[in-house]
C-alpha cells in the first residue's frame, strides 16, 4: 500500500459509521459521474472530480475548497469548463 492509500484508509477509519457505509456503498459516485457526463468532461478529468469529491466527503479537503480545487484540478473558469478540457 502507498502512502497515499494509506492516508486515505486512516482518514476512512476515523469516520463516523453512517458516512463510512455512505462512501463504500459507492452510490455518490454514479452521481458525480452523471455529474461529469452533463458538463462534458474528458474522461482524464472525471476521475479528479471523483477524487475532489471524495477528499471532501472524507474530510481530507475542507469543502470551502472544493470549488477551487475543481477550478484548478479541472480547468474551469469562472464557472465554466476551460476549452480542451
């Protein structure tokens, strides 16, 4: 396991139960997949709004952030995707 897996096991595990049996079940997913699939995403930047989404979900990234995080990790700019991405 990579360091970076095991932050993300370790964050996991300090989750309450609910949350815990939330992100394992996966149904969060389908939807930020839908999500990518309406905004028109390359498929190289669904999986880092995934990720964006999960770091929030866990707790590793301040939700304050997030919006950020997906203009920088994405390409969007002023609340519209960067063209070629």
């Amino acid at each position: 396991m990579d360091e970076n897996q095991q932050i993300l096991k370790d964050q996991f595990g300090k989750l309450p139960q609910i949350l815990r049996d939330f992100v394992s079940k996966g149904n969060w997913s389908g939807l930020v997949s839908d999500i990518a699939k309406k905004f028109n995403f390359a498929e190289e930047k669904c999986a880092s709004f995934e990720n964006e989404v999960l770091f929030v979900l866990i707790g590793l990234e301040p939700k304050n952030d997030f919006a950020e995080n997906i203009r920088r990790e994405l390409g969007v700019v002023g609340g519209k995707k960067a063209k070629g991405g």
